[in-house]
C-alpha cells in the first residue's frame, strides 16, 4: 500500500527539499488520501509563485499612486533592454525543447538544450547589469527620480529572482549530467515552470515601467 | 496491510536521526521544530512581557526613582551619582515599539501558528511530517536570526525602533528624526524581512500539507476546526505579508539612498530644512500615506493571524470538554472563511484620520462592521456548545472560555471603532489599546495557553500540572481584565495611547489613580506568569506520564501514543470514517467515537 516513496520521481521533492525516504504525497493513505492537488512540490511551488506575485502586485499598487505625483519624470528604456527581454523569453524556449526531448526519450541533446538555457539566464542578467551602467551614464542613479527608483528596484529584485532560479539551475545541471532524470518523465517541469513564471513576470514589468 | 504498515514503521524508525544535534537541534521533525519556535516565542513573550512592565511603571508613576534598574539598562535611564534615575522619552519610545513588534510578530504570529501549526498538522490530519520538512527546518532557523537581530537593536548604540509597531514615515525613513529612526530602525526592517521569510516558508509548507498529505477518509469536511483557522492563517500570510516586504525594501531604500518612496518635500528636521547641496529640497513628491496602505495591507489580516489559531483550538477545546459536538461546524468554517476573506478588504479603518474621502472611509467602515456578523456566528455557536452541556472545568477548558469571554469584550468595542465618526475621537487614545489587547492580544494569548495545555502530553509525554494551571488561569484571567478593561474608560476620557508623561496635561491629572491600578493589575499579570513557566518546565520533566488519550478526545493526534515517535505513528497511519466531534453519540459503548473507529450501525460515519 504504502509506496508512495518508491513511486516519487526524481527531482520532484526539488530545491523545495524533501529527501528520499520522509514523507510523500498521500503518504498516510496510500491511494486513497483525498482531494490531492498535482504533485506535492509543484503545489509548493505554485503557492510560492502566488507569493512572488502578491509582492510585485504590492509594488504595482505602489507604482500607480507615485507616478501620479508632480515630480515625475518618465524614463526612456534603455535600447538594450529590448534585446534582454529576447534573450530571456529564448531561454525559455530552449528549456521547452530540453524537456521535449527529455519526454520524448530523445535523449541527445538534452544536455545542451539545458546548458542553453543557462547561459542565456547569464547572459540577460549581464545584459541587465549594461542597462543599468547606460543608464548610470546618463546621470541616471536610484534617487534620480521616482521612474528611475521603480526601474532600479524593481529590475535588481526581479534579477535576484533570476539569481535565485540559476542556483536551482546548477542543481538541475548536476541532476542532467548524472542522468538522474528518467527518460520519458518530466523531470523539468518544476524548474520549467519557475523559470517561465520569471519570463512573464519580465514581460510584465517591462509593461509596467515603459508601456502603461 | 500490516505487512506494509510495519515495513513503514520500521522505515519510519531507522529514519530517526540519532545525533543529539540532528534530532534536537537541526532536526527535520515537525514536532521538535514546533517545540522549537514554542519556546523561542515563549522566550520572547519573556521580553516583550517585561517590556510592558517598565511602559506600565513609567505611566503610573512618571517621576519615579528607578534605583536598579536604572542602573541595570544604562541606555535608557539618566542618573546615578546621587541623582534620581529617571527613563529616557526616547527610551520609553523604544519600549512601546519593541513590545508590540515582538509581541505581534515573534510571540503571538509564532506560537500558535509556527508553533501549534507545526506540532498539529501532521498529527491532526494523519501525515508523517510536513510536505517539505526539509524548508520547515530552514524556516525556522531563519526566524531565529530575526528574533536576534530584533533584539540586538537594543544594544546599537542609539537604540531599538521608536517609530511604533506600525514605523510610519517619516518618523521611520529620516535617519537623524529621533535616536531610534538611526540603526535601531534599520534593524527592525532586516528583522521582519527574516522574520516574513521564515513565515512565508512556513505557509507554503502548512497549505501543501493540509491540502495534499491527508490521510485516507481526511475529507476538507472532516478535518478538526484547528486544522482550518491553520489552513487559513496560511493563505493569509502567504497573500498579506509580501506587500509589507515591497514597503519595508522602499523604506530601507528612502533610509539609506536617498530615493523619495514616502518622504515629501520640505521636511525639516530639527529646525533645519533638509536641502541637497545646490539648494532643492533633498525629498521630493513620496507620500507618507502610501506607507500606511502597504503596512496595513498586510496589518490587517496579520490580526486575523494572530486570532484564527485561537479560535479553532476554542472550538476544538470546547467539544472536547463539554462532551458534545460542535455546534454548527459548517457555519463555523465559513464564518472563519469569511473573516479571512473579509480581513484583506477593511485595512482602510486604520487610517480613517489620515484625511482620506468619506465615502472611502464608509465603505471601509461597513466592510469592517459586516465583520460581526460571522463574529457572532462564532459567538452563538460556541455559547450553543455550552448550553446544557455537562461542562469538565479542566485547564484548556477554562482558556477555552477566557477566549469566547475576551472575545466578545473586545468585539464589542470594535463596533465602536470600525466607524469613522467615534474613530475620529477614539483614534490613537488607550481605548484603541485596550480593544486590541482585549481582542488580539488577549484571545490570542489564551488561546496559545489553552493548547499549551491541551497538547502538552504530545510535545513533552506528560501533562501539566492542573492545580498550578487553574491558579494560573484566574490570576491571569482577573488581572488582565484589570489591567486592560479601565483603559477603556481613560481612552474616552482622553489620555493618549503613546505618552511618556500623563501629568504634562492638565486634564489627564484626574485620571491617575486609574493608571496606578492598571500598573498594579499588569504588574500581577505579568508576575502571575512565573507560574506558568514554572509549571511548563517542571511537567516538561517531572509531570504526570500522560496516556495516548488522556483527555478522552476524538482526533488523530490521539490515536499515537504520547510523545509520538519519529514518522509518529508506531504502524500503519489510521484511517478516517468520521468528523472529530462525534461526543456523546447515543447508542454507543462509551461517550466518545474517535476519528478513526470505522463505522457502526449505532454511529454511523459522519
């Protein structure tokens, strides 16, 4: 009855952290525990994004009533910007296509589709980081003026997140390598859907900040 | 079956850690991680408490000589060499804003949620530990870091927070503003942003586990009422805490690099206009007001935090020990449903003199008032339990009505202050402090010692003493209604809820003796105290071996033997055929059916 710790797929307790052997989904009645939503992790995890996400609302909120003051002074975006915001939804792209292969027993591959996926993840946080010194060459710092602390703040805490999602990357890396992950499962799908919930959250603040 | 359940058990054991510092210190274990952010709170209550004490002796008697104290806390007393030591103002600031910030954040956040959550849910829903035992332990060991840094900001050299509880701008975003605004301050943020994390954690890990790890028969409908006010505490925090983190980072930034979030233009400070070096004002265009809409965004429902733990071991409490089901369970989860619901939508009637619009202000007033309404559903349902009842007066039970008594005192004079108009007077004098020590505080607190109580056997394997617990309870039960019920009287009269010296008004003289008999009553109160962390610690050791069910109750938890192990149950987890308050069944062998007995004719599952 109780298999719930032979049947866990590898990968699925995730950075979340639960080890072999300690408690599975269902655990306390095998099959028949009630009202089970996905996998444990992935309901974590999509728990933790609504958190993500009640955080940046908070900031919306914050942003709509500031930029209705006086000394408001609209920022024009950096030029690079727009070339980041490609290299990251890209990333994203080559993470879909690890996993394609990865689901579909097609196993070469799906090393460098992952390896991809990070070095754009590098690539759009140094991209970020350029932004951030053409702007500084213009004179335009945190204190600036309202628009420039929003773009400041908001593009440093939307990068730590991006940090925080090429930690895990190192660890689905070494997961790759070993080949821990069982082919035809889909065994990215937890950090796919972090790192495609930091592509939209992209989107949206570049919507927020130079769009609306 | 049993084949399984005892190849679980075995796994379940040789998972135990056997290091003392794995399995006590750095455990995974939901139960010893409980028991972990209980005493840790516990401690904290300690300081908050005496905190309190020193704010009561310096309204009383303002021109007091220390003596010893003074001697004792060289920060905030000045004196010595002959003279009388006399308390700082700005260290009676610190005072009241570091009670309430421990007291909200890390004692009555803590304990019951971190602490009780933890303990019960596995326990109370039939899992082997959390979903994810592994942030559970991070989440702890990143609260006391926070816990640390909070109170080390008494030692910065010009001291803790003064801006309140609440650091409104720009008392708390200019660093010169007053001693407290400097380091102190920026400690208070980088503690609750330890303190928001190790929370966040913890909701993710309470709402995974209640909605996936149920054991078989666990429906939503057949969980214990704790397991709910948990499950809500947990959306709660989850939702309502990340808006104080985007206005604690603003805050930190408006401090240190001179971004202009909530500082206006035109500030002065101490006579001195705060200008850039070319001239223009140094802050410019942040409004204050925008703080106020971040903090108590997430204000608000923080109350709800504190009191839904409360609640849901009331009602547990309550059938247990009037032998009785719970009257209208149902009604019950949705009226803490909808107090949940209704918490995110009313944080505006904190801010009523902030000069808002008043139609704004009416539609935050009704949101507010519509409150009562599953309030009082709670109410009746709790006082129907009662009714005709035959009532066991044991510890938990006597905390349990302390709750419904402290709840409904306090819910009477929120009436008043949900509406803008009595707001307008009321706001900001020590009506407002006595409503909320009634309600939150108070039934929050009762509520922590009722379970403390009532679940010792499963922390500890023993019970508390119930002579010391009894003495206890109505020593605290009078005292606090001593202490806090006049202030309700001194509030309309006027006398403001932050002063350093009530006799620097005229008006206020009168009411002196009111303030010393408050001081008196919260100087029992909080000695009364001592009783119980003697009676905790002395039961931890040497109290009476508590029984599998030594309250004769109907959930899960009671179905392990006390403590329980590692993986906590001995075999196979059981199954659940009915609700937990299946008290008193006619027709049946004993006066009690727990959770997991299966069906029978005379008691059919529920």
């Amino acid at each position: 009855m109780s298999t719930g710790v032979l049947q866990q797929k590898p990968g699925a307790g995730g950075t979340l952290g639960r080890g072999p052997g300690e408690a599975a989904p269902g655990d306390g009645g095998g099959d028949g525990a009630p009202g089970i939503i996905g996998d444990t992790a992935r309901f974590g995890l999509m728990a933790f994004l609504g958190t993500i996400s009640m955080l940046f609302i908070g900031f919306t909120s914050a942003y709509l009533i500031r930029r209705t003051s006086l000394d408001w002074r609209p920022l024009r975006a950096p030029g690079i910007l727009w070339l980041n915001t490609a290299v990251l939804l890209t990333s994203s792209v080559t993470l879909e296509a690890a996993r394609r292969r990865l689901r579909g027993w097609d196993l070469r591959g799906v090393m460098s589709w992952v390896a991809a996926t990070g070095a754009l993840g590098v690539l759009f946080l140094v991209g970020q980081v350029v932004a951030w010194r053409a702007l500084g060459a213009q004179g335009v710092f945190l204190a600036t003026n309202p628009h420039s602390s929003f773009f400041y703040m908001l593009t440093g805490l939307h990068g730590l997140h991006l940090l925080g999602g090429l930690v895990w990357f190192l660890a689905v890396l070494v997961q790759v390598r070993r080949m821990a992950y069982v082919p035809g499962e889909d065994g990215l799908r937890l950090f796919a859907t972090y790192w495609h919930f930091l592509a939209g959250l992209w989107l949206y603040l570049l919507f927020l900040l130079f769009v609306l | 079956m049993a084949h399984a359940g005892e190849a679980h058990a075995a796994e379940a054991h040789a998972h135990a850690p056997q290091a003392f510092i794995w399995r006590y210190v750095f455990s995974k274990d939901h139960k010893v991680i409980g028991v972990q952010y209980y005493v840790t709170a516990m401690t904290m209550a300690l300081v908050a408490g005496l905190l309190a004490m020193l704010i009561r002796v310096q309204l009383a008697w303002p021109d007091v000589d220390w003596g010893f104290v003074g001697r004792l806390l060289p920060m905030g007393f000045q004196g010595g060499a002959g003279q009388p030591f006399v308390m700082n103002p700005e260290f009676y600031s610190m005072l009241f804003t570091m009670h309430g910030t421990i007291m909200v954040f890390f004692v009555m956040s803590t304990a019951p949620v971190s602490g009780f959550g933890n303990l019960l849910i596995p326990l109370q829903i039939g899992a082997r530990d959390m979903a994810f035992p592994f942030l559970n332990a991070l989440s702890y060991w990143t609260f006391l870091p926070g816990c640390i840094v909070i109170l080390s900001s008494f030692f910065v050299s010009a001291g803790a927070a003064a801006a309140g509880w609440t650091s409104y701008p720009p008392l708390s975003a200019l660093q010169g503003a007053i001693p407290g605004s400097g380091m102190g301050q920026t400690l208070w943020i980088v503690g609750m942003v330890f303190f928001i994390a190790s929370f966040t954690m913890g909701g993710l890990n309470f709402l995974t586990t209640i909605l996936n790890m149920r054991t078989k028969g666990m429906s939503l409908m057949r969980m214990p009422l704790t397991m709910w006010s948990m499950m809500l505490v947990a959306i709660l925090g989850l939702l309502a805490f990340p808006a104080l983190v985007a206005g604690c980072l603003m805050l930190l930034f408006d401090r240190h690099f001179g971004t202009s979030f909530f500082l206006p233009a035109g500030l002065v400070l101490s006579s001195q206009p705060l200008l850039t070096p070319e001239g223009a004002s140094l802050h410019q265009g942040g409004s204050p007001l925008l703080w106020q809409h971040l903090f108590w965004f997430l204000g608000h429902p923080e109350v709800y935090i504190l009191m839904l733990p409360a609640l849901g071991f009331t009602s547990d409490l309550i059938s247990v020990f009037c032998r009785k089901p719970i009257f209208g369970y149902r009604t019950m989860v949705g009226a803490m449903g909808a107090i949940a619901f209704l918490s995110f939508i009313v944080w505006g009637h904190h801010m009523f003199i902030s000069g808002m619009n008043p139609y704004l202000g009416m539609a935050f007033a009704v949101g507010t008032i519509l409150i009562a309404v599953p309030s009082a559903v709670k109410t009746f349902n709790w006082l129907s339990t009662l009714y005709k009842s035959r009532i066991q007066f044991t510890t938990p039970m006597l905390w349990a009505m302390g709750v419904v008594s402290l709840f409904i005192s306090g819910g009477l004079s929120g009436v008043w202050l949900a509406q803008a108009g009595p707001d307008i007077h009321l706001h900001d004098t020590m009506f407002v402090a006595a409503h909320f020590h009634l309600i939150m505080a108070g039934a929050a607190l009762f509520g922590v010692f009722g379970a403390t109580a009532m679940w010792f056997p499963k922390m500890f394997g023993r019970l508390m003493n119930e002579k010391l617990g009894k003495v206890h309870f109505w020593l605290t039960f009078v005292t606090y209604y001593g202490t806090f019920f006049p202030m309700h009287y001194i509030g309309l009269a006027g006398h403001m809820r932050r002063i350093y010296d009530p006799y620097q008004y005229p008006f206020l003289k009168h009411l002196q003796p009111i303030n010393q008999f408050i001081t008196v009553s919260a100087i029992i109160l909080g000695s009364a105290q001592i009783l119980f962390f003697v009676n905790f610690f002395w039961s931890a050791f040497k109290g009476k071996k508590a029984s599998e069910n030594p309250w004769n109750a109907n959930g899960l938890e009671w179905t392990t033997p006390s403590p329980p192990p590692h993986g906590n149950w001995p075999g196979e987890i059981p199954e659940v055929h009915r609700w937990p308050y299946e008290y008193s069944p006619p027709g049946a062998a004993r006066d009690h059916v727990m959770q997991h007995e299966p069906a029978t004719e005379a008691v059919p599952g529920h």
